[in-house]
C-alpha cells in the first residue's frame, strides 16, 4: 500500500502549489477531483482532453515530482431530478472517464447517486425507514426506474475504457453501505467497485474492520480514503446520529470529520490497514481532510505521519524530503 492525497483538500492552490505541498512530506501518490460537486480546480476536464499542450503541462507536472494517480474523483449525483445538475454530473462523469483512459488510470471515484421521489420530484429523496409504506414505494421506483437503469448502462462502458468504478458508500446516496453496494455491484456487474471510506461507516455504527474484510473478500476494494470520525456521544445519547446542523457547528452535532488518528486512536487504524492488508488490497490509501479543527497543512501532515509508522515505504520517502 501507499499513501496518497485526495488534492481537494487545497482547491484554492493551483496544480503546481498543491503538488508541492504533498511532495514536500515524501507522498508520491494523488487523487484528483474531476467534476461533481468536488469541481476540477487541478484536472480541468475540457481543457486536458481538447488541448494536447494542456495535458502535456499537466504530464510534467507530475513527472517533475515523481507522482503518480490513483483515481479521478466525479463525486456528483447523475441521477439528480433537477435535469440541469444530472446532466452536467453526467457530462463530468462522462469526460472523466475519457481522461482516466488517456492518463491511463484504471479507477475514477464515484457517488452511485441519489434520485428523488418520482418521475416530477424536483429534490434527491433518501429513504431511511421503510414505513409508512410511501417509503418502501419511493425506494422501489428510485432503483428500478433511476438506479439500475443507470449504473447498468455506464459499468460496462467503464470497464471498456479499463476503468473500475470506485463507488463511495455515502449517506444521502442511495449506496451508502455494503448491503446497498453489493446489491448495485450485483446488478452491474465487476466494474462495480468500492472506494472505501470509513469515516462513513464509523457514526451509521458500521465496524470498519469488519466492513473492510466483507467488501476486501470480495474483491471489490480498489481505492481507500483516510478519514476519520469524532462520535460525540453526549450529543448521540440526546438526539442520535442522524444530524442535519451545519459542518461547522463542532459543539452541537453528533459527530464531525477528524484527522486519523483522532476520531478513534491509531490502534483502530492499525487494525484497518492489517485488514485490508490480508484482504489483498495494495493500493493508495488517500488522504482526505475535511477536520474543522485542525489546519489544512496541520493535519495533512499529521496523517502522513501516522500512515508513515505503518507503511514503510512511506516513512522513507518522508525521511528523504526532509
């Protein structure tokens, strides 16, 4: 295994900043957003495809640093009932896998989506309890008229271009954990794969050892994300996990994004990487930091440093920067 960094952690540099940064605490490993909701403030889609001067650029820009791709990252919703936002997620999703084949990156990140209520809706539904009955319907019709038609389509197109689709289980997403991916994997097909994110897992109540082991048996984990989840438990004992406050609201809210490390312990971790190691899994573990209480670079290298005491081939290339 290998760390990485998902870059969007500093969309407001540009490409040759952000590359900087990480080289400088010996990561050699990037994950680039390409479109959705992430945005491509360093792999502008359109332009990469149409300006072979511009993929160039971009080529050395990596090559300068020894750095290599684990994935495009389209985290969009195509099934989105506004036709506005599905067709440019489409489009993005679309264009990226393009890129992946020219680059020659084998997976693009994805969310599976999140339809809403019907045929007029005009908002993503997600369903979480199947009574009254309403719900049992709109989950129904959400997967046989939007999901599956969908992801059926675009699994095989995906595996054309040599791409498997890392999809990341995530609340408000119709995939959100492993019953409803294996259920889409089933009906689309091997493409169908996993970016596995425990800090999803962790506040659903999720153990994400045991979650890594199912979805590793399966083969079906291709990309890992570092995350990490504070549960505030005073909070969860007044009002649950389910919790709609803003991000930002640390005090208030069952539970917030950490840096590894601080939401469970680095023995947690240990745990989780022996796992995806028996399970086979040899790829990038990417960093992403979305912790309200640490810095961007405070964080980041915080992470580097935890990852560094298990990955040795990370440890020297960190003693090397230095």
């Amino acid at each position: 295994m290998r760390v990485g960094v998902f870059t969007a952690l500093y969309g407001t540099l540009s490409l040759d900043e952000a590359l900087d940064r990480i080289a400088a605490l010996g990561v050699r490993t990037v994950e680039l957003g390409a479109g959705g909701y992430v945005g491509t403030s360093h792999c502008d889609l359109e332009a990469l495809l149409a300006d072979a001067s511009a993929l160039t650029r971009f080529r050395r820009a990596l090559e300068a640093r020894e750095m290599t791709i684990s994935a495009l990252s389209v985290h969009g919703n195509q099934l989105h009932p506004d036709p506005a936002v599905a067709e440019a997620h489409h489009r993005d999703w679309r264009r990226a896998l393009e890129l992946a084949q020219v680059l020659g990156v084998d997976v693009v990140v994805a969310f599976s989506g999140c339809p809403g209520d019907g045929p007029e809706s005009r908002w993503p539904n997600w369903v979480t309890c199947p009574w009254p009955t309403d719900f049992s319907d709109v989950l129904d019709w959400q997967w046989r008229e939007r999901v599956l038609p969908y992801w059926t389509e675009e699994a095989p197109r995906a595996a054309a271009a040599g791409v498997r689709i890392g999809f990341e289980m995530h609340p408000g997403m119709v995939v959100y954990n492993p019953e409803t991916f294996l259920r889409l994997r089933a009906a689309a097909g091997e493409a169908a794969c996993c970016n596995y994110d425990p800090s999803h897992m962790f506040w659903q109540g999720i153990d994400p050892v045991d979650a890594a082991r199912e979805l590793g048996r399966a083969g079906t984990v291709v990309h890992v994300h570092a995350k990490d989840t504070l549960l505030d438990h005073a909070n969860i004992r007044r009002n649950g996990v389910l919790d709609t406050k803003p991000h930002d609201r640390v005090l208030d809210r069952a539970w917030i994004f950490r840096t590894i490390g601080f939401g469970h312990g680095e023995e947690l971790w240990r745990r989780l990487l022996g796992a995806l190691t028996a399970v086979g899994y040899d790829g990038a573990i990417s960093i992403e930091h979305e912790d309200p209480l640490m810095s961007l670079d405070d964080g980041l290298a915080k992470a580097v440093r935890l990852l560094a005491q298990e990955l040795p081939e990370v440890s020297d290339a960190a003693a090397a920067a230095r």
